[in-house]
C-alpha cells in the first residue's frame, strides 16, 4: 500500500497508547477495508457517522467518498499493518461555496485514544489546502466526543439546542 496518497497526504499521528499511525488519501484499492472497518465498528458508531442504520458503506456512498472530484477521503492505518485501516475522514463539497463538510469514523477498538480529534486537526489542514474557508459538521447532540473534537476546532463551547446539530467551524 503506498506511504502517501496522490496529494502527499501521509501524515503521522500517534496515538495516546504509543501507537504510531498513518494517515494519507483514500485509492479505488481500498474498497475492501474500508468495508472491513465499516463491518468491524459497532451499529452506534456507524449510526453517528451516517445517521441511519447502515450496516456498511453502499457502492453508492463508496463512488462519493472515494471521488476526488467530490471531496477529499483520508485513511488510517497504524504504521504496522497498512492494509488495515481503522479510520476514515471525509472532507467533501457542499453547495456552499468554501464549505467542506467534515465527517471522522474511529473504529470502535481504536476510540478514545486521541486520533479523532487529531484526524480533526489535519482535516482542517486538508480543507484549508483545498481552498475551504469552513468546515461544517451534523453532528447528534448525544455524542459527546464528537462534540469535544469539535469544541477544540471551534475554542468554544458548543451549544446543543436540538437532537442534530450543524456546527459551522471557520478555517
Ligand atoms: C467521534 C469520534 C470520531 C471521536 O474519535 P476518538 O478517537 O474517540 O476521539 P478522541 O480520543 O480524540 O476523544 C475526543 C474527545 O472525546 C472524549 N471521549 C472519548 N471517548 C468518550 C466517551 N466514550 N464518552 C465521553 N467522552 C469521550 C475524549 O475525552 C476527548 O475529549 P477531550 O478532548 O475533552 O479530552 C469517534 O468516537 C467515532 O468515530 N465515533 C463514531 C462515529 C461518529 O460519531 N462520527 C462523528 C460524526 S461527524
């Protein structure tokens, strides 16, 4: 599996257990463990991310995601096993001008361990580099780490008024 995406998107982060991991773009050969990660995580992670029941990604949201032309995927593995992917992060287009619409999965396994809200950071680089002035997020008002990631991109409390919230997030 190559070290770095067509953009050079490779990017190290290590994990608060000492693991070190990698993150780069999404390519067509990644299919196959971005469904084995989407099998792996639990009906709640993959409800907070889609907001729907899926029980893995369709063909349809796979042609999306893995279109360039639609966004930016970004993939992550830990340095060890790079065919094994344990995150996904998506920076796509809205039909707001400047706007990315960002969205993190975490592997259930490999949750609280600080990788979200790192892969937040660098997805911000991400959409800053691809000429995004804000990145929105839906976001459910019960999920609590979501909403800290998202606290430390902002530097302000969010506040919850309803059951899904969309966070705006100036870049
Ligand atoms: C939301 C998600 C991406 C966060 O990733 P993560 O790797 O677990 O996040 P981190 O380890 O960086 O923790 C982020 C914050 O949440 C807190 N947190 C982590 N797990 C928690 C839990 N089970 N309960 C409450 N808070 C938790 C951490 O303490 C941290 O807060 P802090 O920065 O104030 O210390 C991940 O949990 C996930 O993929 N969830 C399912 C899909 C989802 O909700 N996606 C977001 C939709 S846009």
């Amino acid at each position: 599996m190559p070290d770095a995406g067509p953009l050079g998107t490779a990017h190290p982060i290590t994990l608060t257990d000492g693991t070190a991991t990698r993150t780069r773009e999404v390519t067509p050969d990644d299919l196959g463990p971005v469904q084995a990660l989407h099998r792996r995580c639990s009906r709640g992670s993959r409800a907070l991310r889609y907001h729907a029941g899926k029980p893995q990604l369709s063909w349809a949201g796979w042609r999306l995601l893995s279109d360039p032309e639609r966004g930016t995927t970004l993939v992550t593995t830990t340095a060890e096993r790079r065919d094994h992917i344990i995150a996904m992060t998506n920076v796509m287009r809205t039909d707001r001008p400047g706007v990315g619409e960002l969205a993190v999965l975490v592997e259930d396994e490999w949750q609280s361990k600080g990788l979200g809200t790192a892969l937040a950071a660098h997805a911000a680089d991400v959409a800053r580099r691809a000429g995004h002035h804000t990145l929105t997020a839906a976001v459910a008002a019960v999920n609590t780490p979501m909403l800290h990631v998202l606290k430390r991109l902002v530097m302000r409390p969010i506040r919850t008024p309803g059951p899904v919230l969309d966070v705006d997030i100036p870049l």
